[in-house]
C-alpha cells in the first residue's frame, strides 16, 4: 500500500515521521494555501496521492507520537511516496 511521508528536520521533533492526518470526518486535506477555505478534502490516500503529485500541499501528523501541535500542511518537495 502507498502513502505519503514527511519526516520533521528540525527543532524537538527531529527526525519524526508525519503522516496524512485523517480528520474527525474520515477525510485527508490537500491544499493549494494555509487557508481552511482552500482545502480539498479527499477520503483516501490514492485521491491524496493524486493531489500531492499535482502540486498541492497535505495536512500531516503522526498520531503515534504526543503532539506538540496540530497537523501541519507540508510542502510537496517535503513529502515522498513510500510503500508500508
């Protein structure tokens, strides 16, 4: 299965790895810009792949570690396609 991964380069959470951040409803973000009123919400990862290879940033997190704050929206040169 393909997904997309960030890994964090600098400050307290070095070397972390992000990944999509499935929201409340079931859906992942892509986006053009910071803004909320920008968002493509897309319900799985190949939709997000498709976005993500068009240019468009995606909201990321890593539920696994404790935040120490919300999803970040990654740039595309950040992200890379891996298989898990």
């Amino acid at each position: 299965m393909l997904t997309l991964r960030s890994t964090v380069a600098r400050g307290k959470d070095k070397g972390i790895h992000l990944w999509p951040h499935r929201h409340d409803d079931g859906q992942y973000v892509a986006s053009p810009t910071k803004f909320e009123s920008d968002y493509i919400r897309v319900p799985t990862i190949d939709g997000l792949i498709v976005h993500y290879r068009q240019g468009l940033k995606i909201r990321m997190s890593n539920p696994n570690e404790r935040p120490r704050s919300g999803p970040s929206l990654i740039d595309p040169q950040n992200l890379e396609i891996v298989d898990v």
